[in-house]
C-alpha cells in the first residue's frame, strides 16, 4: 500500500511547522523518509495512495470506559448524543473543559462493555488537518503512535523514546487491559512501575525498543541490550493499526471514507508483500481462464467449421450440377423446389396448401373478399376474427404447420420455415 506517512508535532500548525514523514510502499519499510513543511510533503507514490496522520503519545489522554447498554456504535452512529454520554462518563478525569476535547472510541467498541477512549485537544488536531487538507495532503486516517491493546510478543513491552535530555518509556500492553503508559526513563519510575533491571538472558524479560538517540540510555537504565527502533518505524506500525482517530466532528462523509478505504484496500493488494501470494494466485486463476476460453472457443470453431463442411458436403453430394457452394441451405432449397416443380408436386409454401391450411383454420361462414400470395405467404383481406375464434384459428394453422398474425386488418399466413 503507497502511503504517506506523517507524524503531527505537538504545536499548533504554523509558517515554520514541519513534519516528519515517511514514504512506503508496501506499509511495512520506508522508501524515503524527512522533515518537511505542509505544503512541501510529498504524495504517494502510487495511485490510491493514503496520507495517515500519527498523533504522538504525548498529546493523547487514554481513558478506560463502559458504556450504557443499548447505545448504537459504529461510524454512522457518533452522534451528539454519544459524545454527550462520552463527556458525561469522563468528565471528573479530565483537566480540561470536555467542550475543547475530542474523543475517539476503539474499533470494535460495544455498549455495555469496558472500551478504550482516546482524548486529545480538539482544535489542535482540527488545525492540523486542515492545515494538510489546505496544502493538497488530505488525511485519510489519524492513528495513535502508541494504542492500548495486546502486544505482538503477548506481554509487557518497553519503547524508549524522547532526547538524551529528556528520555521516556512507554509501556505497553499492562495488565489485564493492555493499557499504554508513559513514564520517565529511570531505574527509580522502573521500581515504583514494578519493573526492575533484567538480566540479558532472563526469559522473562519483556521486549524494549528504544530510539536510537536513548538506546544508551535505555541500556544502562534497564540493565539490558535493547532493539534499535526509529521514530519512522513506529510511525509505520501506528499505520498499520486498526485505530482511526478522525471519529465524530472530524470523521470524512460516508461516502468519502468508503471511497478512500477501497482506494487503500486496492492499493495494498496490488502493491503490498502480503498480498503477492494472493496476486499470483489471481493472475494465474485468471490466465487458466484466459487459456480455457481460447481452447474452448478453437473447439467450437472447429466443430462449427466440421458441420459446414457435411452441409456442403451433402448438398454437392445430393446435387452434383452444383459446381459452387455460396449458402448450402439456401441453394439446397432451390435445388429441392426445382425437383418438386418437375414432379409435379407442391411444397408448404405453394398457393395450394396455404389455401387449404386457411380454409380449414377459418370459422365457417368466413370467405376473404381479397386474397394475395406471395412464396409461403398468404395474405386474407376482408376477415375479422374475434380473440376467442382468432386463437382458434391459430391453434388450427400450427397443427398443419402454418403460422398467422393480424397485420393492418389483414390475417398474414406463412409457412413454418417462412422466414
């Protein structure tokens, strides 16, 4: 999936802002990655490309509650009266007025069950959406650098981030809820967080991925080797999670969204390594096909060429003056009219036995006051049949081998190979 990938900084959008970002294809490895203003980001590389927005730990309040049963969830479904409830159930945690926040709820939330919240200043978000929108980069997704939820490994894991000056932990799926902390880096917050320093090879030891600007830090802290981890690589595992913070006031239309998301879905499976085994299988299910229909086209030709060449066949064999074969059916009808013509004996399609299907067909008592024939036609003027004796007369007609219609107050009589 091509995505630009950029990182929202915790002041307000203005003339000297710049953002940090990282091009990928494929959602999992950054082609490019730099700082640049709004209006110098690049676009995605591809067609149906995203632009994904990550909000950084730091501005992110996280807040764990149950909604009352019964409240409709879903996107269509953030109404006032949900966020209502929203600043209801929070508002004795926050600083903050509730009016100035905005709130985004996990996916999957269901009423009547503990769900995560997420609460950030509003206006700073909504500025830096705009901000993007106004320089041509319009954000499909919003996602948290950090989210609560289980972790890859299954227990606690250790990310260490910020300055030399300044370094931070964030810990990450805790106890029974997978909360996401953030606390200083010492070995003092480690003790009162109930972590102490681990030995390298101590099993238990949970996974710690540190910036590379704190990894010695994070080593001496923690007592412990550590994985380099870049702020770009967790700016592209915040991309890849299920999260979207654009909820409420700040959610795209309906429409928008579903068209945004099928552009990411299209995109991901034409570029995205996890999908190459379903492409491959596409491509090949589709040139099966492809060879199929041509090998079943090449027989049907083939057996549609063998049976124009018996027609052929048996016409000349039939009529050997014939020396040139235009329309098989055509001529060997000729031929056969000619034959009867010299016998002496008559076709369906001659007067007389058009004449005698009519005659039997009609009511009695019904004589046309015109009659005109053409080969296999027969045209009767001056008979009104009504529905009832009509369908009759047609029933009559196609037992013999006879057709007719009313055409302009005229009944039209043709012969069943009349065309």
């Amino acid at each position: 999936m091509s995505s630009l990938i950029l990182t929202l900084p915790l002041t307000p959008p203005g003339i000297t802002t710049t953002y940090s970002y990282a091009l990928t294809s494929d959602g999992h490895t950054a082609a490019a990655h730099a700082h640049a203003a709004a209006g110098l980001l690049p676009e995605p590389s591809r067609p149906g490309g995203e632009v994904v927005a990550v909000v950084p730990l730091a501005a992110l309040s996280w807040q764990r509650v149950q909604l009352p049963p019964g409240i409709p969830l879903g996107a269509n479904q953030q109404t006032p009266r949900l966020r209502s409830i929203l600043e209801g159930l929070l508002e004795d945690r926050l600083l903050d007025d509730p009016a100035q926040l905005h709130f985004a709820l996990q996916p999957g939330a269901r009423a009547g069950s503990p769900v995560w919240v997420a609460v950030c200043d509003r206006s700073w978000l909504r500025d830096h959406l705009q901000a993007l929108e106004a320089a041509g980069r319009p954000v499909s997704r919003v996602v948290p650098e950090f989210a609560p939820g289980p972790t890859a490994s299954g227990g606690t894991e250790i990310f260490a981030i910020g300055t030399p000056d300044d370094p931070q932990m964030v810990l990450c799926g805790q106890g029974a809820d997978h909360s996401v902390t953030m606390l200083p880096l010492s070995a003092a917050v480690l003790a009162l967080a109930g972590l102490t320093p681990q030995a390298e090879d101590d099993a238990a030891a949970p996974v710690v991925r540190a910036d590379p600007a704190v990894a010695e830090a994070a080593e001496r802290t923690l007592g412990r080797p550590v994985t380099l981890h870049t702020s770009t690589q967790r700016a592209l595992d915040a991309a890849r999670g299920d999260w979207d913070l654009a909820q409420f006031e700040l959610a795209s239309t309906g429409r928008l969204r579903a068209m945004r998301k099928a552009g990411s879905a299209a995109s991901a499976f034409l570029y995205g390594p996890q999908w190459r085994a379903a492409r491959w299988a596409t491509g090949l299910l589709a040139a099966a096909h492809l060879v199929g229909l041509n090998a079943w086209a090449w027989q049907e030709k083939q057996a549609l060429a063998a049976k124009q060449v018996a027609v052929r066949g048996a016409l000349t064999t039939t009529f050997p003056q014939v020396k040139v074969v235009v329309d098989a059916p055509v001529q060997m009808e000729r031929e056969l009219t000619l034959l009867r013509q010299k016998a002496g004996s008559v076709s369906p399609r001659d007067l007389e036995p058009l004449m005698a299907a009519a005659g039997g067909a009609l009511p009695d008592g019904r004589v046309p006051s015109a009659v005109e024939f053409a080969p296999g036609e027969l045209r009767l003027r001056g008979v009104t049949l009504a529905p009832d004796e009509e369908s009759v007369f047609n029933t009559r007609l196609q037992a013999a081998g006879y057709r007719a219609r009313t055409e302009d107050g005229t009944l039209l009589v043709r012969s069943e190979g009349t065309p």
